[in-house]
C-alpha cells in the first residue's frame, strides 16, 4: 500500500512505527513542517521524510492525517485540488467531523474518521472507525489496515466522541493503574523494575483472559475469590 502520514507527531509516529513493522507498505510518506524530529526514520527501507504535503499526497493512495484539528482545515484545502479518485483519506483528527472534511474536500471522496491510540506503535491499538457514503467502499481496507495494527471496529459517528475518551484517553487511565499497581507491589516489598513487571503483565493477562475466553470479567473473578480470601476484602 502506498500510503502517507499528513502531520507525523506523536500519534503519526506511532502509526508509522506500526506499519513498518508490520510491513503493510509499499511506500511510506511523512510529512510535518519540521523533519528533524523525524530523521530516524529515514532509516527505514521505502519512508520518504518532506514537509511537502502535496508531494506526498500525489505519490500515495492512502492519506493519515495526523495533524491538530486547528490545522487540519487549511491543509486539507491546500491539498484538495490534488486528490484522485483513488485516494482514501483517513483522519485520526479529534472532533473533526465528516461533515466539514466533506465541506472542503467533497462528498465523492472516501472519507474515513479513526481513533486509534498509541498502543499503535506496538501493534496493538483499539481503533475505532467511521466513515462517509462512499467511504463505506473502502471501509474493508481501513478494517484491514488498523487490524494489522490491533483491532478495529466500524461505529456511528455519533458514538466517535465517547471511543476518544475509551480508547484513546484510555491508555493514559489503565498507565495511572498499572502505576497504582507498581506502587501497591513496592508497598509490599518488591523492587520497582519487578514491581512494574509484576503489573504490567498481570494487567496483560486479566485482558487477554477475557480476549481469548469472551467470558464476563464477574466470571474470571469468581474463580479468584473465595470466602473471607484476600481477594474479596482486595476488591472491597
Ligand atoms: N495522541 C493520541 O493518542 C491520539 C489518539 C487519537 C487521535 N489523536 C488526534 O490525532 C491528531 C494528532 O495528535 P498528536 O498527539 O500526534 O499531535 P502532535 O504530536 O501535535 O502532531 C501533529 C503534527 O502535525 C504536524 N503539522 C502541523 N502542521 C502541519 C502541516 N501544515 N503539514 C504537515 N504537518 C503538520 C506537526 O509538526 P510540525 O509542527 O513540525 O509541522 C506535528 O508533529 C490530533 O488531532 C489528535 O486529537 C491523537
């Protein structure tokens, strides 16, 4: 796939360190105003680094925009008169709805809104997806491209404010309880690399046990508390 990253900050480097590793790319175009930050990944077989959007967007199919939603608008105009038929435009822009995209690009373009979250970088990010009319043509390929990169779902887009909080916000909340966690193992005598050990995959388990089984989390605590146990007066 040829695909390029309009506005490579922190959410497009997580994206694009994403489909390198997975090698989901035929070319890789990353944009931003200032390249330094972003040399690194010149390093990478077939990433072209420029700060020219319209270069970038000639020579891919898939556009990520990654920029701001104070920037977004005056980039998608300085870009619209180069879009194709061809190309589908993803935007990871918070708040910015289909509507005003549509405003200044079109209503025929394939027009996608995602909200993944940075857990993109490893491969694992809960993304969820929207589109126009005519982006529910390319939403199969927008399915596969995040599901490469962890699991995607397609949803209204009235429900795309509330996935931000869940989602994306929601890695910052399940790191404060991962860190609650640490600070609760040190309490209890562990050093604090063993500590954050401890939590971090204990935290990966209890996910991946519902993942893999579908079951309730209700279901998996009842298997770990017994009456008067420390578990039970934990939870309390
Ligand atoms: N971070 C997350 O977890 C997350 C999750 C879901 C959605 N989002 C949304 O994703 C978007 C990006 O978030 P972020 O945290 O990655 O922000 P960020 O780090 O500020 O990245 C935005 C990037 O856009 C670049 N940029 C600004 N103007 C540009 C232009 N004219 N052409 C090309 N690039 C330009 C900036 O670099 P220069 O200044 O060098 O140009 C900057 O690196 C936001 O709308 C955010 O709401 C973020």
């Amino acid at each position: 796939m040829k695909i390029a990253i309009i506005g490579t900050g922190n959410l497009g480097q997580s994206i694009a360190k994403g489909l390198i590793t997975t090698n989901a790319i035929t070319t890789l175009y990353l944009t931003k105003r200032n390249i330094e930050s972003i040399q690194d990944f010149e390093g990478y077989k077939k990433v072209i680094i420029t700060s020219d959007n319209v270069k970038a967007v000639k020579h891919s199919d898939i556009l990520i925009f990654g920029v701001q939603p104070a920037h977004f608008e005056s980039i998608l105009k300085d870009i619209s008169s180069f879009l194709t038929e061809n190309h589908v435009i993803i935007s990871t822009v918070t708040g910015f709805t289909i509507s005003r995209i549509e405003a200044v690009v079109g209503q025929e373009q394939f027009i996608i809104r995602a909200m993944p979250n940075t857990a993109i970088a490893v491969g694992k990010s809960m993304t969820c997806l929207c589109c126009n009319e005519n982006g529910k043509k390319r939403i199969k390929i927008s399915e596969a491209i995040f599901n490469r990169l962890g699991t995607s779902i397609s949803i209204p887009e009235s429900q795309m404010q509330a996935a931000t909080v869940i989602c994306a916000s929601g890695i910052a909340f399940w790191m404060r309880l991962i860190r609650a966690t640490t600070q609760a193992a040190i309490q209890l005598g562990f050093d604090a690399k063993e500590a954050q050990e401890l939590a971090m995959h204990t935290c990966e388990g209890a996910a991946n046990l519902l993942i893999k089984t579908g079951n309730h989390p209700e279901q998996e605590i009842d298997k770990v508390t017994t009456p008067k146990g420390c578990t039970i007066e934990g939870l309390n």
